[in-house]
C-alpha cells in the first residue's frame, strides 16, 4: 500500500477533473461564450446535434499533438471553433464572433475552478513533497495556474501539446521524473482516469485514482479490491496514502 511507503518523494498531480474543473463545466465553454453565441439560438437546437458539433471541432483539435505557445494554440481554437459554427449554421457566427470564442478559450484565465481541497492540500505537499503538474492540456494551462498564484508551487508543468503526446504515453510521467531528478518508486502519481494511472504505474510510480463523484467512487472502490493502485474521494484522503 501506498500508506506503508516512507520513500516517497514527489507528487505529480493531472489538472483537469483533479486539481480544478471548467467554469462552465464544459471544457469548450469559455466564461465568456455566450456574449459570443445567441443563448436563445443555443438552446433551440437540439442537444445531440450540438454534441456532434463539439465532437467534430475535438476530432480536429485532439489531432494538432504538438501546440507549443499560445499563439498557435490560438489559431488552432479558431480552427475549433469555425468547424463548430459550421456544424451549427443556425447560430450565424460570423468571423469576429469565432475569433472571439478563442481567444476567451486560450487568454480567459477564469475558465477554471480550482476544488477547495486542491487549494488547501497543495501548499501542505509542498513543504515536504516535490510536486508536478502531468496534464493533457494546452500551453495557456501554466497561466492559469500563474493567475491563481498556484504555478510557483510546481518543479515541474508537464503539458501534452507542448511534449508532443499524450497519456498514457511513457513520455509524458518521464519528463516529470526527469524534471524532478528522482526514482518512479518514489513518485505518486494522481489521475481521475485509471488507464492513466496504469500508465504511470507501468513505469513503477505509485497510481491514485481519484473519483469525486460519489457512485463512481463506491465502484471503483470495490474493483480495486486486491489491485495495485488506491482509489481516493478527494483529495484530503491522499495524506492517509503517505507516510507521515
């Protein structure tokens, strides 16, 4: 058990559904979308056919593996974005509108929530774990993390488009143990997926599956009975898995 351990020495935490969640709670919904978008020409669509828009704009967007500055990520959100519209002509958005919708995407830095138990249980690692971000995400994450005065506390930010891949690809938990110059055995990785965690774990880092919806957790529970990896209800419960 993860608990029995005394030779932990890092945390790499994912970012989304883990440490923070979407405003809107919807990853593509900007704080700002519907200035941009007419909510009553929204809700009058139906909701399977705004799903395949959003589906076809991630098709592309989850094909673009390596966005490395903000600028490119951008222009790719246009992109997202004008591919959603034309799904959706019933919203006639016109080009200004579209390039509105990114840019609130990429430099908005309230799109996300941080969880109340991130923001307590962070700072508390820190004083004797070193800590990492490994997230699927976007270079415009680091400013987030900056603009809530959370980004100092991290010795390494390991982002996907900016590696080029994704997890559960060994890259991505390589480039944090690097980073963080020490052993996967001595390494704790969080993740609210499991074959995410199974990645890390394939490498000898410590896997923690995080499920804060209730059922999911309950279920998870009982799966992992007798697995190698703890599954935890919020982030308070990590502390139980170290050893003092």
């Amino acid at each position: 058990m993860i608990g029995k351990k005394t030779n932990i020495k890092a945390i790499l935490f994912d970012s989304g559904r883990v440490l923070n969640q979407s405003r809107s709670g919807h990853w593509f919904i900007s704080p700002r979308f519907f200035e941009y978008v007419d909510n009553k020409k929204y809700n009058a669509i139906n909701n399977k056919k705004i799903k395949i828009a959003f589906n076809k704009a991630g098709k592309y967007i989850n094909t673009q593996n390596l966005i490395q500055t903000k600028e490119d990520e951008y222009t790719h959100f246009k992109k997202y974005y004008e591919i959603f519209s034309d799904n959706l002509p019933e919203l006639e958005l016109k080009e200004e509108q579209i390039n509105c919708l990114a840019a609130d995407l990429v430099y908005n830095m309230d799109k996300y929530i941080f969880y109340d138990d991130a923001l307590v249980i962070i700072p508390e690692l820190k004083i004797k774990y070193k800590l990492a971000i490994v997230s699927d995400a976007w270079p415009s994450l680091k400013d987030v993390y900056e603009s809530k005065g959370l980004y100092s506390y991290f010795d390494s930010f390991v982002i996907s488009s900016v590696l080029g891949t994704t997890k559960p690809n060994k890259e991505m938990y390589l480039k944090a143990i690097e980073e963080l110059m020490i052993l996967p055995e001595e390494a704790v990785f969080i993740d609210d997926t499991l074959i995410n965690c199974k990645g890390a774990m394939k490498l000898g880092i410590n896997g923690v599956l995080l499920c804060r919806n209730k059922l999911q957790y309950l279920i998870q529970k009982l799966l992992s009975i007798g697995k190698d990896y703890v599954v935890i209800k919020d982030l308070k419960k990590l502390k139980y898995y170290l050893a003092p």
